[in-house]
C-alpha cells in the first residue's frame, strides 16, 4: 500500500467494495455494468462527442471545452497523479473478495479512477453549457463511475477523486476556452 493511502481510507474502502459483492452482485448487474464500464473504455465516447461536436457551428465551443477538459484529465489524472500514486488495484491485494475481475484486467495504475474522470469532465462540460444533453452525460457518467466499484477494479476513493477531479476540470476546460474564445472575438473586431 502507498503511504499516501492511510489504513483507515483503505479499509474503509474495502468494507464498502465488500458491501457491494455481498449485496449487489447477479448475473444480471454483472453484464450490465461489463457493458457500461466499456462506454468509458479510453474516454473513446467522449473524444467522439467532442469531435463531433466540432464540425457544428452551435456546439464547437462546447466540443472544444470537452476536448480541453479530457486533454487536461490525460494529462493530470492518467499521466502525473496515477504515476506519483502508483496504487494497486483492489483485485491485486491479497484476501479480498474479488481476485479476479469479470472484466479484462486493467494495465494501469488504480487512482484515481480514469474512466470517472474522462466521463465527469465531459458531463460537467455538458451541464453547464446544454443542461438537456448535461443530464443525461451525468446519469452514465455516474453508471460508468459505479460500474467501476461494482467490477471490483476501482476503490471508491479512486472513483471520488475522478469524478471531483473530473468536476474541477470540466469548469477549467470551460473557463480556458471561453477565455480564449473573448480574446479571439475581440481581436476579430
């Protein structure tokens, strides 16, 4: 265990991952939350929608925001606090519950949780410029963060700070682009 992870965090953890395979796990939740947990697969849904979101005139500023926000997570999230934490997935330590996942085991490191993040970042994005696609961004964002504790691969700790991580980055992608964006406008004039 990482020293940054005190014992009562973990253990905290464990008993709430604990409380999820005793109480929550079927047949049913475990080829619903495999399907879900994929939509997150790489932030690849994301990354489509802000691309998509590029070649309309009405929602490029949002496309742009949503990149920025997903760029900013790769870079914070996957590439600088995953490293600087290097924490084990709960699969990998020793008398849990799950030892191996219904799902692919992932490559990387456990906090915080990736897909959380990436889909947080783009929900927030979504919320604050187009409540109606917002919403529903947050629902999945939300299924897909769950679905990561419910396939045992994320501790909910890596999943809050995903997705208070992917919060904070969603208003930074939206604040930077629109900054920009005034100062494109203005010089345009």
């Amino acid at each position: 265990m990482v020293p940054f992870f005190p014992e009562w965090i973990q253990s905290t953890d464990l008993s709430i991952l604990e409380w999820i395979q005793i109480h929550l796990v079927n047949p049913f939740c475990d080829g619903f939350f495999s399907l879900v947990t994929h939509l997150g697969d790489g932030g690849i849904l994301w990354i489509l929608l802000a691309v998509g979101m590029l070649f309309f005139k009405k929602t490029r500023k949002t496309g742009l925001m949503m990149g920025t926000a997903l760029v900013l997570g790769l870079i914070f999230g996957n590439g600088v606090l995953k490293n600087l934490f290097q924490r084990v997935r709960p699969y990998d330590l020793e008398n849990t519950l799950v030892q191996v996942p219904i799902i692919a085991k992932p490559g990387d490191w456990s906090f915080p949780s990736g897909h959380t993040l990436a889909s947080f970042e783009a929900a927030t994005v979504l919320m604050i410029r187009n409540k109606r696609f917002g919403i529903p961004a947050l629902i999945l964002a939300v299924l897909i963060a769950f679905s990561r504790l419910y396939l045992y691969v994320h501790f909910p700790s890596d999943v809050l700070a995903g997705a208070l991580l992917g919060v904070l980055l969603g208003f930074l992608g939206v604040f930077i682009v629109g900054k920009i964006a005034k100062k494109v406008d203005k010089e345009l004039k």
